[in-house]
C-alpha cells in the first residue's frame, strides 16, 4: 500500500499533459485548422482560429484520458504503453476520470459558446466514438475495431470546415475519407510490429486473429485504397495540379513501403511504414494547403 501512496505521490502535470496523447492530438489539430483554412478562400477568422481548434483539441483530450482509464490493465502488458500514468498508478482512476470529464466539458463549452452548435455536437459524437464505441467495445470484438472505428478519429478536418462555415460540405467529407482510408495500413503497420504484445492483452488485431501475411496484404490493398481516394480533391476540383502531384509522390512512397511489408525481406518494414504513414498524412495536408493558396485561388 505504501508503494501504491508513494507511486500517486509522484504524479505531476507531465502525467496529465501525457494523458491528453499530445502527439496525436497536434496531428489531429493540424488536420483540423488545415480544413478550417480549406474551407474558405482567405484567412479564417482569428477567434474561430483559436477556440475552435482549442475546443477540438480539448475534447479530444478527453477521449484520450478515458482510453488511458479504460485500457490501463491491458496497457501494463504491452512494452509501448507499460508506463502510461494511469496503468502505472501515477494518477488514480477516480481523479482521470475527472480530468477527462473537464476537459470535455471545456472543449464542448468553448464550441458551444464561440464556434457553433454543430461543430460542437459532431465533435461531441466523435469524443464518444472513440472513448466509447472504440475504446470500450470495438477494440475488444473484432480485428476490423481500426476500420470501423477510425471514423471517429478521421473527424478533425470536418470539425475544422464546419467550425469555419457552420454547414457540412463534401469536400470537406472528402477530407474525413482520406483519413478513414488512411487509418487501417497505419495502425495495422504497427500492428504488425507488436503483434506479439496485442496477442498478449489479449487484443483482437488483425495480425493476432488472421495472422501477419493476411495483414500486409490488406495493408497493400488498402493503400490503393488510400491513393485512389487521395486523388477525389484533384478530381472534384477541389485542389490542382500542385496536390495532385503531391499526392501521387506520397501516394507511390505508401505503396512502397507497403510492398516492402509484404516482401518480408525487411524486418523492421512495419515500424517504418507506420513512421511513413504519419510523414505521409502531416505532408499531404499540408500539399493541400499549398495548392490551395498558390494555386486554387
């Protein structure tokens, strides 16, 4: 008990800060004031700026405590996340429950308050898509729980379009399929890489369930995926020639390092083609933004 006391003693702010899944949250913010900045033809207003990403980013901290709390015991079993704060005792059930329900509540009061009802409210859904449906049920169901469930986490360019224009748009759907093809090669990526730590939570990811070579090769048919539909903007007008060939260079990069999966001639391929993934999804948006100010306009 005493190393228990001792152990919650030593929680600080960092304990919270890393609760929040800061790295994957500044990616979603990025994706997010990227489709705020798409959604119009100048500069997006300074308030809608600021506290609709906050907002955003708030809630989405919110979702990411709760995965913290609800998976901490699996989280004790697996090397990458054998040290979170909450499975290691360093910040108590009771007290990140709270801080997740502060944050959502913040997040969902400044979205309220200074952006609009519906920015708000499908922010809302996607907090409990993936801290609810995802984290609590999907996660533990079916190796298909990253395809499903990376609806919720492919919201953040939406809330930004809708945070700008108060109205959902297609092209701003477009920006949440990008990232919905773009989920199951990158989580299933690393999957592969710690398959033997998911086998062990006793985690129902596709490389456990239905073996590594069945995986790689769905990470390839999903990357065509991924490409074909990277290229919807340039197709729908929404973006140029300058995306278009930016696309198509990240796009072939994926593709190779999908191939080099599947040839398991590499056998760190996995790890780097989850590294490629991100590089990948933080440089396409930003091929948008370029094309959409030097080019579209």
């Amino acid at each position: 008990m005493s190393m228990q006391t001792a152990a919650l003693s030593r929680a600080s702010w960092r304990d919270y800060y890393e609760l929040t899944k800061p790295r994957v949250v500044m990616l979603m913010i990025l994706t997010s004031v990227i489709g705020m900045l798409l959604a119009v033809p100048g500069m997006v207003p300074l308030d809608i700026l600021i506290l609709g990403n906050l907002g955003i980013a708030l809630c989405a901290g919110s979702a990411a405590t709760v995965n913290h709390l609800v998976d901490r015991h699996i989280d004790l079993k697996m090397a990458r996340t054998s040290n979170r704060p909450v499975a290691r005792g360093r910040v108590e059930p009771q007290k990140a429950l709270a801080f997740a329900l502060l944050l959502g509540c913040a997040g969902m009061s400044i979205l309220l308050a200074f952006v609009n009802a519906l920015t708000a409210w499908l922010t809302l859904v996607s907090l409990l898509g993936y801290a609810v449906v995802y984290t609590m049920f999907l996660k533990r169901a079916t190796p298909q729980n990253i395809v499903i469930g990376g609806i919720a986490g492919a919201a953040p360019p939406l809330l930004g379009w809708t945070a700008v224009t108060g109205d959902l748009h297609g092209h701003g759907l477009l920006l949440v399929l990008i990232i919905f093809a773009w989920t199951p090669p990158h989580f299933w990526a690393l999957a592969v890489h710690r398959r033997e730590e998911y086998a062990k939570a006793d985690i129902p990811m596709l490389p456990v369930t239905h073996g590594v070579a069945y995986t790689k090769l769905h990470i390839l048919l999903y990357t065509f995926v991924l490409f074909a539909v990277s290229l919807l903007p340039f197709a729908t007008a929404m973006l140029g020639w300058l995306y278009l060939l930016g696309a198509v260079v990240l796009g072939l990069g994926f593709v190779y390092w999908a191939v080099e999966m599947l040839r398991d001639k590499n056998s760190n391929a996995g790890m780097e083609t989850f590294k490629y993934s991100i590089i990948y999804l933080m440089a396409l948006f930003c091929i948008m933004l370029l094309d959409h100010y030097l080019i579209a306009v």
